[in-house]
C-alpha cells in the first residue's frame, strides 16, 4: 500500500506561542511545588493566562507528583490533555512521562547520569542538562541542593521558553520581602540556570509571548477563596476533621480569621474554630451552633458526608441552619482520595434515611466558591436547613484565574425568620413549625430569647406545629409537607442557571455544572466552529430551579455532561423533573483527572452527528 | 394526644426564689416514664437544684441525646429551650452550641448507653476540650428506651432480667471522667436527693467541664437480684466519700460540723462548696488520688458516691480559644465582615 506509515518519518518539532502544556514530573515533597508555582505566576504576570493542575498521590514523602501548566492565550482555563514539554524530574515515572508527550513535544531532563538511547524517544527532542551536577558544585548542604536544583530548572526553562527573568526576580522580591539572604540565593540559583541554558541549550519552538489576557483576574484555588467567603459570609463556628482535599480550607478560614476576625482592642477572636474528634462530631457542633444563632460550618469531602448523614437528616427534620462544604474526591471509600469527581450529589442531595431532601451549590471556580460560601450561610438561615456547597478537588485544590471577588457592601446578612423578645411579647403567636405565611418557613428563636415565650423542645421525632411530641399522622404530614413546601421556595432563592445559546437555532442541549466549566467553555467553542450547534445551561443549584425544565422542554436531546460513573446529575434530572431517559443522554469523565475540552467535543461531537444522521 | 401538658396551677403563695420564680416555674411536662424510674427523681433534683441556684429558665439550654434519659428535658424547665439531638451524640451539639453563646447554663443530659456505649467517643472528648457545663449521665447499667440490653457500664458477671449474664468489663463514667479531664466530678444515687442536689448545685457554679454520674436504677429492667445497678445493691454499696453543701455567694457560713470534718471550697463565682469529710483522707482536690480512691473501692464492689473531684482554677473552652467576651451569635454584621475595601487588598495579594 501506497499510504503506508514509514517507520522513521519524523514529525516536526512543535511550535506554537501561549498556547501549549508544560508538565512537570516531581518527586512528592522535594519542594518542587513552590518552583512550579513560580514557574506558572511568571507567565501570568506576563499576562499570559495559565491554568495549573497538581497530580499528587496520597503521601507525604516520596511519591511521584506532577505540576501540569496549560499556557493558554485564548483563556481556556480547562486541562487539556496531551503534554508538549515534559519537565522529568523523577525517574521513578520515566517511562509514563516520556509515554505522555505528544510527538513532536520536548523532553527537558536531568543528564547528569548517561541514560542509554534506548531509554529515549526519538520522535521528540530531547534536551539535557547536568541539573544534579550543577547544584554538587554549587551547593554543599543535601536540602539546598535539591531545592535550588528546582530553582535551577525554572531559570533553564524561563530562556527556552522566553519568560521574562525580570519578572520572575520580582516575584522572588514579593515572596521574600525583608528575608535579603533567601532573596539573593534564589537569584543566584535562577541564573545560574539561565546562563547554563544560554550557553548550552537549543532554543525550541514553544514560546511565551507577552499579552494582555490577564486583566485584573485573580490566582487562587477554590478551598481559599470559600474560606475568605466563609469570612465574609458573617460564620464564626467552624468544626472540621482533616481530610483530603478540604483540610486546606479550614486551614486557610483559620488563616483569614487571624487576620480579619481578632477584636483590635481585646485580642480576642471572633470565630472559634474546633478541630473536632471525627466528622460527626464536626457535624453535631455545626448543628449545636446553628441552632444557638451562630453562622457555622464544616468542611469535608465525600467520607465525611458518609459519617454525619444521621446529623443531616436531624437538621433536616428539626430545620436547622447548617452549611457544609463538600471538597469532593474519587469515591466510593477511600476511592482516589487526590483525584477529583462530581460523585456525591446524589449522596449530598438525600443525604440521610427516610425523604430529605438538601440544597446543593455548584461553583464553576474560585470566584464562585467565594460567592456560594457566603450566600450558603443566607440560605440555610432562610431556609433553616442544611445547604451544601459542592465544590471538588479540581476547584479546590489547583490555583485557577477567575473574576475577582466582590462584595456589596449595601447587602445585609439574611438572618432569616428569627423572633425577637419584642416580637414576642407583641403577641404575635409562635408556632415552631407553623406555615404562617404560606412560603414554608416557621419562625424559630434563639435559646435565651424571652423568659417566659417562644422556648420549644427541639427534636427529631415527629412534631405538631407548636413543637409538641406527636405520632399523629396528620402532624407529620403537614410537617413533612411543609419542608417540600421549603424546598419549592428554595427554587427562586438558590443561584439560578446560566445559559449560553449556540451560534444557530439547534435542537441540542447540554447541562453541565461546577468544575466541569472552563472545559465545556473551550468544547462550546469548538463545536461552534465545527458547525455543531449546541444550546448550554450550566446548573448552580439543586433543587432545580423552573428554568432548568424550560430549557429541556426547548431541546430534544440534552447532553448531561458529568464526572463521576452513574450519570448522578441526570438521574436527579430524571427524577426530580419526570423527564424520559431518552431525552437526556449521559456524557461521563470518571478516571479521576479532570474532564478536558477534548474528550467533551469528540463526545458531543459524534453524537450530534450521528443524531442528525438518524433522523 | 402523645404529649401531656402539666395544668398551670399556681399557688399565690408558692416561696420564690431571688429571680422572682416559684419552683414550678422549674417544672416540664408530665414524665411518660416508668412509674419508680431513677431517671424521675434525677428531674426532681435538677428542677429544685435550678430553683435553689436562682438560675433563670431560660438562660439554660437543655441537651440529651436519646434514650429514657435523654427524654426527661421536657419534663423539667419548660421555659429552656431543648434539644433531644441524636443517640450518643450530644456532646458534640452541646458543644457547637456553646460556642455560639458563652452566656447560659448549658446542661447535657445523657443515659449510660448514650454516653458509654454509642458515644463514649463524644464523650471522652467534650471532657477534654473542657466546655463549660453541667453534664449527667442517669446510670442504669442498660438500655431502658429498648428494653434492657446492656449497656458497657453493666458490672461483669451482673445478670439482666432475662438471666443473660454480662461478660464484657464495665466502664466507668467518673474515672473516665477523671481521666479525660473533666473539671468537677461527682458521682450521686437518684435515690439519694439529699446528697444529688447540692452536687447539681455545685456542678452549676462550677466553670468547666462537670461531670455527674447518677447511679439511677431502671425499674422496668434492671432492678431485680443479680443487678448492680439496682435500688438494694445501690444503697447497700454506697460507700460516700462525702456530703457536699452548697452556699451562695456571700452569705455566711453557719454549719455545726466537727472540727476537721468540714472544708470550704471556693468556686470560681465566689459561691462556697461545703465539704463535710465522711473519709478523713480524702482530697477532692488531687485528681490521680481520686482516681485510684475510686478504683480500689470499685475493686471491692462498693460504690463511691460524693464530690470526687474539682478544679476550681479550670479553664474553659472559650478561653482555650480566646474568643470574645460577648456571644459570637449576638456580633453584628459589622464585627463579622472585613468589607469590600478590604477585599480589594486581597484580591491585590493574589494576583
Ligand atoms: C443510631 C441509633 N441507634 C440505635 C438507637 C436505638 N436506641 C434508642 S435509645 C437506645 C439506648 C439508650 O440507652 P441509655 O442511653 O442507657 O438510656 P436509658 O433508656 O437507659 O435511659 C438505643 C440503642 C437510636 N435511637 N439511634
Ligand atoms: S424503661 Fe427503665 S429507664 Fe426507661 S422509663 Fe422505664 S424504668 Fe426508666
Ligand atoms: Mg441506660
């Protein structure tokens, strides 16, 4: 055959400019983070948008890590798959890493030990440098060798790459303002990286271009920005068991707290923070707390929702204010503790025995993590119920370019139906759990309110409108009733969807949510201009708000595009909506990585076409 | 109807305490209890205990967990607010609960399968965090609420109703206690008033974890021959260390005991625990002697009933976390929120 493939054909190196993958293969707790991170804040202060992506195992010592930066001109902020320079610092996944590179991509490596050619690719180019060799030389300590070996790298990459040594030095002042010794010996390790490289390297075809597609976006991950929105959401009880990936953001509420949250005068702090024995009773203080008139929440991820399922369904049932912010990982069990999925909604949405029913948020991003966090606290006093915010380890734990955030100063904190002392002795009737103006939400009171009104028993057995123990079957329906009722309300209270129309009229849709965003943005895109039209809806909220029906109704097919096996989210559609199966064909990403732009267009893609065939 | 409401009869001329209450005005709704049940006469001694302490109904939050026990909240201060949270679980909303307001009298109240078994857990761990209150296991060595199973503080070798003999070793809640931290420890018999409500007295004005274990037979399961935790065994093992009077804050003291016999304890509040010595050796204030004062009589199958121990320089979990002198639920929006201004030189520090 004419077309056969010639064995030695070798394909051209790669060029293109802002717009490729660098990825980085580390050994877990070498310090390579911090010049990884470096590496990627260099070329956003270029103005080059970045999205960076750790790949680390449940260790703390050892381990392979990996530090994925897609260089993205055009702003997509979702992984892309595929890598076209491969950083190999870590023999250990040598044969994975070099496996990954897209041919024609780059292999930087270590050389200061010969490798046999039979250890190489030969569709790539390969560039050495005696990283190891260097840093002997210059280095006599075992720790400085090894954390300046990074610094090393990143000077090396910053001339292959063209990154701007001005702008990683300022970075370098920033970080070590007042500490002139650190200062100077990263300096010094950056270039002697960079004069290495000058001397000896080839330039390559990847390069980074100053540009302006910054703007005034901020970096931060998911788990930092919900803590600062814990802060401005007004919570001052947080209690919380570590576990990946949420630990980080308890930390950082901690973190925020003492700078924001201390009486200037006293010194005292107005927060407490508990790191509690396990997450039940990370749980139990959330619900003591709420229900004493305290803004309060626990952070964890899918295990820990396993553990204080009891607890939710009491405050369900007794209709208490309670946010929990769920980092979610790869489940079931232990499952991929450090890898990322969209698996608890249906564990999160009717989280407990018997009918319950929760509020869940999707943020897309930091920005919204910070945005959700605090309206959660609004919602579960509104609502007086608990409120997930479902966030996971992609938003939670990567540093991701989003909006900065903002806050309204003229907005006041919704408290909810709380009565006073005043109100109480105005006469007006208390009922706990009396529907009194028809939107399914008693008026509660703090304990300590009044001396001698508005106190109730609170529980989680069955109940009449005034809070008094009762098995009568009439009482428990209109109370079960009733926190239907609540739910309905929640409808038009919750963050409503986001639609985005196709560039022609089309008979195809796609609901989406939380971390899958940035990569159904670019698939959107892309299928825009391989004439595959395709109307978005990006889901904030569950229970689902009206338009979330009006926008399948509008749609013979509505692709649901998720990241965990069961097709969670359309089931719940399916359900909850009473849509057929037919209508809503599932599109899954489930290997723990994050879902890319590619797999979604190909996807869809096919689908639509083979679709459009049939009919 | 599933609930019974007390009628409200009040007397004119009812005695009333310093904050203007007469002692129904401690009271709950009627017990739905077994007729005979400790766990009753535990109520009797909180609600005359709460009288006698001028405490103001409302400023106490009432917590259990689940069980016969955990039910008597609705049945003493029917103007606090109550939460029958879930089973071996209270600690941990007593303690969110306390931390979002420091100011009132927090009072748990649990069963010895609530705190022992399911919860040992909480348990142990809101005793070490030190939260200020006052928390009451009603001991009966079983699961009353469903029907007599044991419980892990049933003596070994003791024989339930059925004759089913306990093999498993018994945990003891005061030791435990004592152990973990608790701040005030004291171990009473429901059939003892005279002694429980001054200990309750003195667990009120304590600032810190007190802890009270109340030996309170369970007539419907556990309270036949073969019981340890029965009427008979009880007051033929009791083997109190002391009697404890309560005297509040300035008034003077006037008892008649012999030289020797008597020591004052001053608590944090200024108010005065009396501690008549029925063991000329023993010092409520040495924690490890306690400890093992409690296991060597244990050893010999008598039951230590008395002030146990206290602390009165106890920190609370408020100041292990330094946190504001007011209520953190009553701190305005103004107190809590750093504002946009603020938030713009964050938003600076991340790019
Ligand atoms: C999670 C859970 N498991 C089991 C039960 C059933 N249950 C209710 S009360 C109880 C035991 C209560 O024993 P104890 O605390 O000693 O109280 P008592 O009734 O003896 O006063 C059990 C096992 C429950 N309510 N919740
Ligand atoms: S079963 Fe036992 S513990 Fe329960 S009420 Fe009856 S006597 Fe009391
Ligand atoms: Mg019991």
């Amino acid at each position: 055959m004419s077309a056969q493939l010639q064995p030695d054909a070798q394909p051209a190196p790669l060029a293109a400019v802002n717009d490729f993958v660098v990825k980085f293969a580390n050994v877990n707790g070498s310090g390579s983070a911090s010049a990884n991170e470096l590496f990627a804040k260099a070329i956003l202060r270029m103005g080059v948008p970045v999205s960076p992506r750790n790949i680390f195992p449940s260790n703390i010592q050892g381990l392979p890590t990996w530090y994925e930066i897609r260089v993205t001109g055009a702003g997509y902020l979702g992984r892309r798959g595929g890598v076209d320079l491969m950083v190999a610092m870590n023999p250990q996944t040598w044969n994975q890493d070099l496996k990954e590179i897209e041919p024609g991509g780059y292999l930087f490596y270590d050389n200061s030990k010969p490798l046999p050619a039979s250890r190489f690719r030969t569709d790539i180019t390969v560039i050495g440098m005696p990283l190891t060799e260097i840093c002997n030389a210059t280095y006599s300590e075992a720790r400085q060798r090894q954390l300046f070996k990074n610094i090393i790298y990143v000077g090396a990459l910053s001339v292959l790459l063209d990154i701007d040594p001005g702008v990683i030095e300022k970075l370098f002042s920033e970080q070590y303002k007042g500490k002139e010794k650190l200062l100077e010996s990263n300096f010094k390790a950056l270039h002697l990286g960079r004069d290495y490289a000058s001397q000896h390297l080839p330039k390559i075809g990847l390069r980074v271009e100053a540009g302006d597609g910054v703007g005034d976006r901020i970096f931060v991950d998911g788990n930092t920005a919900a803590a600062i929105g814990c802060v401005y959401g007004g919570a001052t009880v947080c209690a919380w068991y570590p576990i990946t990936p949420s630990s980080s953001l308890a930390e950082a509420f901690q973190k925020y707290c003492q700078k924001l949250r201390v009486d200037p005068v006293t010194g005292k702090n107005r927060y407490a923070i508990v790191q509690a024995e396990d997450e039940i009773a990370s749980i139990g203080m959330v619900v003591g707390a709420g229900w004493n008139g305290a803004r309060a929440f626990t952070t964890t991820s899918g295990p820990g929702v396993s553990l204080m399922t009891e607890f939710i369904g009491l405050a369900y049932m007794a209709e208490i204010p309670v946010t929990i912010i769920n980092v979610q990982r790869g489940g079931p069990s232990t499952g991929m503790p450090t890898r990322t999925q969209q698996a608890d909604l249906v564990s999160c949405a009717y989280a407990s025995h018997g009918d319950t029913k929760h509020i869940l948020l999707f943020p897309e991003d930091p920005h919204e993590c910070f945005d959700q966090s605090a309206q959660a606290f609004d919602l579960a006093d509104r609502l007086q119920t608990p409120v997930f915010v479902m966030t996971d380890l992609d938003i939670g734990m990567n540093q991701r370019l989003c909006a900065p955030f903002e806050w309204d100063e003229t907005k006041e904190y919704d408290r909810g139906k709380v009565m006073t002392a005043e109100d109480l002795d105005s006469g007006r009737d208390f009922g706990r759990y009396l529907d009194v103006d028809g939107d399914g939400i008693p008026f509660r009171t703090w304990p300590g309110t009044h001396p001698s009104k508005g106190s109730f028993f609170t529980r989680g057995t069955t109940k009449d409108a005034y809070a008094r123990y009762s098995e009568a079957g009439p009482d428990y329906v209109y109370n079960v009733q009733r926190l239907l009722k609540k739910l309905e309300t929640a409808k038009s209270l919750v963050p409503q969807p986001v639609a985005r129309n196709a560039r022609a009229a089309t008979r195809f849709g796609v609901i989406y949510f939380g971390s899958t965003s940035p990569a159904m943005s670019e698939a959107l895109d892309a299928l825009d201009a391989a004439e595959v039209h395709v109307d978005a809806l990006r889901l904030r909220a569950f229970p689902f708000p009206d338009s979330v029906r009006q926008f399948i109704e509008a749609h013979d097919l509505v692709f649901v595009v998720e990241q965990n096996r069961d097709a969670q989210l359309r089931g719940m559609l399916i359900n909850e909506l009473e849509f057929s199966p037919d209508r809503l064909p599932a599109v899954l990403h489930y290997d723990g990585t994050p879902i890319t732009a590619r797999f979604i267009t190909r996807e869809i893609g096919d689908r639509v076409r083979a679709a459009r065939k049939s009919s | 109807m599933t609930y019974l409401a007390k009628p409200k009869l009040h007397h004119p001329t009812l005695p009333q305490n310093r904050v203007c209450r007469t002692r129904r005005d401690y009271e709950g709704k009627i017990s739905t209890l077994c007729a005979g049940c400790g766990h009753d006469s535990i109520s009797a001694a909180i609600i005359q205990a709460c009288f006698e302490m001028d405490v103001e109904p409302h400023r106490v939050a009432k917590l259990s967990g689940i069980g016969c026990s955990s039910k008597t909240p609705d049945y003493f201060l029917g103007n606090s607010h109550g939460f029958n949270t879930v089973h071996g679980r209270m600690p941990s909303v007593l303690t969110g609960a306390n931390l979002a307001n420091r100011a009132l009298l927090y009072l748990g109240v649990s069963g010895d399968g609530d705190s022992a078994s399911i919860g040992i857990g909480q348990f142990a761990h809101v005793m070490r965090r030190g939260v200020n209150m006052v928390y009451i296991v009603e001991n009966n060595g079983v699961y009353g609420l469903t029907k007599g199973q044991f419980s892990a503080t049933a003596d070994q070798g003791s024989a339930s109703k059925k004759g089913v003999v306990n093999s498993d070793t018994p945990i003891d809640m005061a030791s435990l206690a004592l152990q973990l931290g608790a701040s005030y420890v004291a171990r009473g018999f429901s059939g003892d008033k005279k002694q429980l409500v001054p200990i309750i007295k003195a667990a009120i004005a304590h600032k810190g974890a007190a802890f009270i274990d109340v030996v309170s037979p369970c007539v419907a399961f556990n309270n036949h021959p073969g019981s340890t935790k029965s009427y008979d065994y009880v007051r033929e093992h009791n083997e109190a260390v002391n009697r404890i009077d309560f005297i509040p804050r300035k008034e003077e003291i006037v008892v008649d005991y012999a030289e020797g016999q008597v020591i004052e304890v001053e608590q944090h509040d200024g108010t005065i625990l009396l501690l008549r010595k029925l063991h000329r050796e023993y010092d409520p204030h040495n924690r490890v002697m306690a400890m093992n004062y409690v296991a060597e009589h244990q050893a010999k199958g008598e039951v230590v009933t008395g002030l146990l121990f206290v602390d009165n320089s106890a920190r609370d979990l408020h100041e292990h976390l330094n946190t504001v002198d007011a209520p953190i639920n009553t701190l305005a929006a103004a107190e809590l929120c750093p504002g946009a201004a603020t938030l713009a030189k964050i938003n600076q520090s991340l790019r």
